[in-house]
C-alpha cells in the first residue's frame, strides 16, 4: 500500500489510506482481498 500510496502522489501511506476510505467505504486493504478472491 505504500508504494501505491507514493506512485499516487501522496506522500504518506496514512493520507492514501484515510481518502481511500472515504471514497470507497473500505480500507485498501480490504478492497485489496475483496478482490483478490474474484
């Protein structure tokens, strides 16, 4: 998740994580298992 959160243009894996929450009601981590089971 962190080098995401910097390929992004976030400079800390703590910000990524907070938007990406609020966008997708799910931390990254959970979207990412979500779908890996697909």
């Amino acid at each position: 998740i962190s080098n995401v959160a910097l390929q992004t243009g976030y400079c800390d894996q703590s910000h990524f994580t907070k938007v990406f929450q609020k966008y997708f009601s799910v931390s990254p981590m959970e979207y990412r298992r979500k779908h890996m089971l697909k």
